[in-house]
C-alpha cells in the first residue's frame, strides 16, 4: 500500500504526542491557506508516507486554490518516530486526533486513503461534526485488522501470531514484509464500526476501484450500511486497483475534492 516518495519540503515540523515511555514525534506539514474556507486533513494508509503520490498531490492542489493542507505520518511510518511494529489503531486514531486538534482550526474536510479511511471515520466520531465539512474516503479499510485481515487468515497463520505475536506478511508493492502484530488485531476490536451505525452530520465521497485486491469494492460499499443518516456519494473507477494512484485516478480524486471545498 505504500507510494512513491518524493523529497520532503522545507515546511516539515514536528508534534510531540503521548507522555512518558509513549512519547513519540509526529512528522507534520501544515500549509496555510484562507481561513474563512475548509482545509484539508490528509490520513495516510498502512505503511504508508504522507509523501506518496496522492497526498502530495492534494497538497498542490490546496495550495493553488489558497486552501490550507495538514498531512502527517502516523508513528512508525514515514518521516515519524517509532516502530511500525508497536502501531497500534488507538496509537495513529490518538496522533490523528493530536493533530487535528493543535495543528488545524476551522472546518477540514478529512481524506482518508485505505487504513486512513477507517481512522478517518473514527476521528470524526471522536470529533462530532462541528469541524468537518466532508469526508472524502478512498478504498477505505474500515476494520481492516477484522474484515480484511483476522477473519481472512487460515487457521495456521492465526495459530503463528497467537503463539508468536506477529506474522511477516509479504507487500505487493515491494517495500518489504508488513508486520502484523497481536496487538494490532486485539486492538483493532476496540475500534470496530460494524453493528455500531454512526451519523456524522456531513457529505461523504467513497472513491473505490473495482479490481482492489486489497479491500474488495464490497467492502468499500458495506460501509454504506453504516451510515444511514448520512449523506454517502460513490464513484467507482472500473479498472481502478487499490492504490487509485495513476494521473486519472488522482485528477478524479482532485475534482471530488473541488466538489467538497467548493474551490
């Protein structure tokens, strides 16, 4: 799930999230834009940087309308401190949330990409609507470390990460083994949207390509079911893959957001 890089911009500033042995640095870029218009808060996916293609691109598109952008690497990703392996859903929900908070004012309209989906609906829950404008979702992974991953595991892999407390598994995109860790999946359950429907008071945009390997366009639409008192909007790419990273798909992503910000 992680994307090309590019070089890191001038602007990078840190956040300090957590107290005592849960300290870490969060890597944060916060680019000013008209305060009387919603900004954008960028949630990155699993493994990935807020240097990869989409967000980058969202940030340039922000930045031309006089939109202000906030993108960040939750710990053990990206530019960040710590360990990927010791993430945790709570973890990255509590760095999204810590940004948020310190580094934004006014409305944001949140884009969450994959695991960035999931926490992007669980900020906004924490949040309640009086700051977010929109969502914007792509691909969105909600209870990824359930759905997508523990109920799909054979009984033999769920077997090495009870008795191990981890499993290597292999990246399709050639940035090394993903680990995933018991603690990853036992907290993930604290997390679960599934039997909880939410209302939260804004339009949503759900982008989804229907050849995902990674989080299959069912998935995606399942969300629906879950909010059904909000505003849900669909696009579906037909030859989109989970990435949605090609110029097509990020121009489509863009022109959702203009819809979103009115820009």
């Amino acid at each position: 799930m992680k994307e090309e890089q590019t070089s890191a911009p001038a602007n990078l500033t840190w956040l300090e999230v957590g107290a005592g042995d849960t300290s870490r640095r969060i890597a944060v870029i916060d680019e000013p834009g008209d305060p009387n218009r919603p900004g954008l808060f960028w949630l990155g996916g699993f493994k990935s940087s807020m240097l990869g293609e989409k967000a980058t691109a969202l940030a340039t598109f922000a930045k031309d309308r006089d939109i202000s952008s906030t993108r960040f690497d939750y710990s053990g990703h990206g530019l960040s401190e710590g360990s990927f392996e010791d993430g945790t859903i709570s973890a990255w929900l509590e760095e999204a949330e810590a940004v948020f908070q310190q580094v934004t004012s006014g409305p944001q309209i949140l884009i969450g990409s994959s695991m960035g989906g999931w926490i992007a609906l669980l900020l906004a829950r924490a949040l309640g609507s009086e700051r977010i404008h929109a969502i914007a979702l792509i691909a969105p992974a909600w209870d990824m470390t359930e759905r997508l991953m523990w109920a799909r595991f054979p009984d033999e892999l769920k077997t090495e990460i009870l008795g191990t407390g981890y499993h290597d598994r292999p990246s399709a995109y050639g940035d090394g083994d993903y680990r995933i860790t018991l603690g990853l999946i036992e907290d993930g359950r604290n997390h679960l949207i599934g039997g909880h429907p939410m209302e939260l008071g804004c339009p949503i945009h759900i982008l989804h390509g229907r050849d995902d390997p990674d989080v299959p366009l069912a998935h995606g639409l399942g969300l629906i079911d879950h909010l059904p008192h909000d505003e849900v909007l669909v696009t579906i790419v037909p030859d989109g893959d989970h990435r949605l990273s090609r110029p097509q798909d990020i121009a489509l992503l863009l022109r959702i957001l203009e819809a979103l910000s009115g820009a």
